[in-house]
C-alpha cells in the first residue's frame, strides 16, 4: 500500500483537484490498482449543505455520499466509482471522535487532536486504501498549507509517512503558483518558497512540485526552485494554463512525472498506456461539427456549480466530434423579459438542470414550452424534469395553476409532490432521495434505445416526484413516463411523442458521465442537436 499526499501553497483554486485526478489517470494507465481520498478542511460533515455559489456543485457518489466536486474530476479522470468515505471533512473525523469520547472508548485520557484526531484520520485514510485494494490512494488535503483548519491534517500525514517505514512508500506533492510580475515580467518563486518552508516547518519536505503558471516555467526558473525548495530538477513540474482539464495527464507524462512515481515508489518499470486518452483528447481540439445549446438555471454565474453538466457535455464533444456552445441563459431574466426568449430561437437545443426553491422556476417553465412547441431538442434534469411535467399539465392540460408543491402549496394541481417517505419530514438534507437506484426503461422506447438496456442504475437527489395521481392524464396526452423505479410507482423519465427529442429525467445521469464513455442521455441530447442544426442549415440553404 503506497501513499500520495498533495497539498496545496500559495492559493487556492489552483487545480489540485486535477493534479490529482491526473496523476491518478497516469498511474492507473501503467497498470496499477489507483484511488483517491479528497480532504476538506471544514466542520461540515458533508457538502449536501452547502450552496452551489459558494463552492460549486454537489457532487453525488453511487452511496448518496454528498460531496466535494473534486470527487467527480477523481471518477472521471479514474473511470472508478467512489464511496463517501473518500470524502474526509473536519466535521466527520470530530464528530466521529467526540462519539467515542462519550461511549468511553477512550478509556479515561484526555482526549486531543495529537493524538485521537490524527488517529482517525489516519486510520480513515488507511481504511480506504484497505477496502479499494489500491496499490496507490493518493490523498488530497484541500486548502492551502498554513491554514488553521487543515494542520491537524497535514501532521496526520506527516505521522503516516513516518509509520509507512521507507520513504518510497509515501510521496508528497505539492502544488504551487508561480505569478508573473507585469512590470517586470519575470516568474517569480518566492511564493513557492515560502509555502515550502511552511511545509518543512510542520516537518514535511516535498518530493515533488507541480507550479501552476500562466505560461510554461522558464528552465532557469525551474532551477531556482529545485534549488531553493531542495526538490530534483526532474521533480519540478510545470502546469501552464491549458483550455481542457483532460490535456493534464498528458502535460505531465511530458515532463517524465509518472517515471520519476513510479521510481519513488519503487513501482519498478511500467508502459503508461495513454493511446486512447490522447485520441480523445486530440478529437475534442479538431471538432467537425458545432453546436448552440442554451443551459437555463439560476447559477449561471459560477459554472462550477454545474460542473457535471458541462464535463458530460465535454464527453459527448468528444464522441460526436463536436464543439458545443454553451448560452447560459439565468432563468429569472426570462420571467422578468419575455423578449430574452429571443435568444432560444438561436440555440440548436435546451437543457434545463437540476435546482431547488423557487426563483427561476416560471423562467424555466417558458424555456420548456418553447423547447416543446418549436420542436427544439430538450433534455431536462431532475428539476428540469420535474418542470417539464409542469408545464405539460398547464399548457396542454390546461390546469392553469398546475405546480410542484414544492413552489406552490395550494396549488389545485399538485404534478408534482413531495414523495411519501418525506411528508412531515422538516430537515431538507437528511433525507433526500441520494444516490444510485435501479431504474426499469419501457423496452423500445428513446430511453432504453440510448441506454441499449432496460435496467440501468443513475444518482439521485430530491426530495419531489411525479404525483401518481396524474400518471395516467399525462399519458394519454402524449407525455409518456418510460422509466420507472423498481417498486414501479415512481417515474423517472418522460419522453414526449410527435417531438424529435423531448427527454426528463428525474436522475441526474451527468455524475457518472466518463470521457471515454458519454452519459447515454446527454448523448442522445447532443447528437439530437447536431441532427436538428443540420435540419435548421439546410432548410435555409
Ligand atoms: N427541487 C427538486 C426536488 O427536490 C429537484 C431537485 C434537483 O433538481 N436536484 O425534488
């Protein structure tokens, strides 16, 4: 069992999270057994708490582990499916602790964070290595070296490297940034220096550098901070600014990373097979075809909290060898203009996401009806779904107030209600629908052509559903429901007849969207749009 451990200088926000899904990729493409563990230096206990401004979208593991979006870059990059305990926050190893403290375990002492918390976070770190099987877990220690909250982290690392024995038994890789001064523009290492010597004073010295900078690092520049930072040369790592996260690997399989690992770790040789990664990466910078989508949500304004959405797109890109542009339409501006629908007119197709409360929800309702009405590809997610049965029973039902209850209570014509195991239940994450169920598509449907199954499994995350109630009235007016849960009350995809591709799904099939295997929905969305531009370009010509 052999340990990764990347920590972060200088800033945050510097992509360590895709440093380490790229290592992991490497490794795991010379044949080795690879995972990762991402540590979030917060009392939060999970991140399903917390808003999508602040820190980017909730990533959904299988479990119904609400975690970290970094999360999802590891599966992605890993092609593995984690489970919540490689999400490690201050809150679950405190929580966990003080649990103990009052069962007695620990026997009388005083309990401190050196060494009852260092412990527990070690034996959580090793307990992941142990249940994966991994020849390699590489652990992410999130924020930045210097920080209050992460040190009772970055000592339990340090312990672990001494327990492990040898040295090639734990590498530490640190990230860093390498600003250019404009005045002069020089790079410049002190602040790599620095957070360096703040490393070596809580007793950890690097092994490896990855120096995040606009341009790649001058050689001389890469000599100073060998020098400086007592790192080999080999072992200075340069991560220019690059447009798509999946060129990473390949950057640094350039400068010889995965060598030098392998080497550390005493890996012995290995053959890095990185052929098809490449060839996908090489199709995503040659698209042949182009694509308009509009995406309308309400949070537009940082795309992180999208996350997810956008990469399945990148994976479908990559497929359909096309380039996708993304229209990011905040849905409130629809309600407040009308006339903003006039940008829906341009885009090949709709994509309304998942989200929760209120505001927005009217904006969204006019994008699916135009979707709906002017024949436009539509795909809609989890509350995009939900909305889509919405504005079905209104505009061709004709039930005027038709609602979720979740935005109107009272409303005559609940089409979509909050599900039974939740009524009366007040907190709003502790029992949400979460993570992977089993769905059954109806065979010869849209749904189970694009699957190329009738059984699949997809995440979750509500807490409303279709009301079985109207099942059957929506049905004979066209909106059918093709996918249903085991127990077959609860619907989780619509598809509309007499429309080119109308597709809601009550999942949220983007988590488990890989590069090198497209989620079947977005797919299909995708392809439905390239179809529908090639129909719109030569209808004009
Ligand atoms: N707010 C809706 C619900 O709770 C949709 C949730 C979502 O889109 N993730 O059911």
């Amino acid at each position: 069992m052999k340990y990764i451990i990347v920590t972060g200088g200088v800033l945050s926000g510097l992509g360590k999270g895709i440093t380490v899904s790229s290592i992991g990729k490497l490794l795991k493409s010379s044949g080795l057994r690879v995972t990762a563990i991402k540590i979030d230096p917060y009392l939060n206990c999970d991140a399903g708490t917390m808003n999508p401004y602040q820190h980017g979208e909730v990533f959904v593991l299988d479990d119904g582990g609400e975690v970290d979006l970094d999360l999802g870059n590891y599966e992605r990059f890993l092609g593995e499916n984690l489970t919540s305990d490689h999400n490690i926050t201050t809150g679950k190893v405190y929580k966990a602790v003080i649990e103990k403290e009052r069962k007695g375990e620990y026997l009388g002492k005083t309990v401190q964070i050196i060494p009852h918390i260092t412990n527990e976070i070690k034996e959580r770190i090793k307990r992941v290595s142990e249940k994966t099987n991994a020849d390699v877990t590489i652990v992410e220690i999130g924020g930045t070296v210097g920080d209050i909250e992460s040190m009772p982290f970055l000592e339990a690392a340090r312990q672990l490297r001494r327990e492990m024995g040898s040295e090639s038994n734990c590498v530490f890789v640190h990230t860093t940034l390498v600003p250019v001064l404009s005045t002069v523009g020089e790079q410049k290492t002190k602040p790599t220096q620095h957070s360096v010597k703040e490393l070596r004073e809580i007793g950890i010295q690097p092994d490896v550098i990855v120096a995040r900078s606009a341009a790649p690092l001058d050689y001389e520049i890469k000599k100073k901070i060998s020098l400086f930072c007592d790192v080999p040369l080999e072992a200075v790592i340069s991560t220019p600014d690059i447009d798509c996260i999946y060129k990473v690997p390949l950057v640094l399989h350039e400068q010889n990373l995965t060598a030098y690992l392998l080497r550390k770790l005493e890996l012995g040789e290995r053959k890095t097979d990185l052929d098809e990664w490449r060839k996908m990466v090489e199709t995503l910078e040659n698209p042949k075809h182009e694509v308009s989508i509009a995406i309308v949500g309400k949070y537009t304004h940082l795309k992180d909290s999208y996350l997810s959405y956008t990469e399945a797109i990148r994976h479908c890109e990559a497929a359909l060898a096309a380039r996708v542009n993304k229209i990011w339409i905040e849905s409130e501006t629809l309600e407040e203009r009308p006339e903003e629908l006039e940008k829906l007119k341009g885009v090949d197709g709709i994509l309304v996401p998942g989200g929760f409360g209120n505001r927005g929800i009217e904006g969204k309702i006019r994008a699916i009806q135009f979707a709906r009405e002017n024949k436009v590809p539509f795909l809609g997610v989890c509350l995009g779904f939900q909305l889509a049965t919405v504005e079905f029973a209104r505009n061709v039902l004709g039930y005027k107030d038709a609602n979720s209850t979740e935005f109107n209570p009272e409303t005559t014509h609940p089409v979509i209600d909050l599900l039974p195991e939740q009524k009366g239940v007040k907190e709003m994450g502790a029992t949400m629908r979460l993570g992977a169920h089993k769905i059954h598509l109806k065979p010869k449907t849209m749904i189970a052509g694009l699957y190329n199954s009738t059984v699949i499994f997809e995440r979750h995350r509500h807490r409303y559903e279709v009301n079985p109630n109207f099942i059957e009235v929506l049905e004979t007016h066209g909106l059918i429901y093709t996918g249903k849960s085991e127990d077959g009350r609860r619907c989780e995809v619509l598809e509309l007849k007499e429309h080119p591709f109308f597709l809601g799904t009550q999942f949220h099939a983007e988590f488990k969207s890989r590069p090198e295997a497209p989620s079947p929905p977005y797919f299909g969305f995708i392809r439905a749009c390239l179809e529908y531009r090639k129909g719109r370009t030569e209808g004009k010509g």
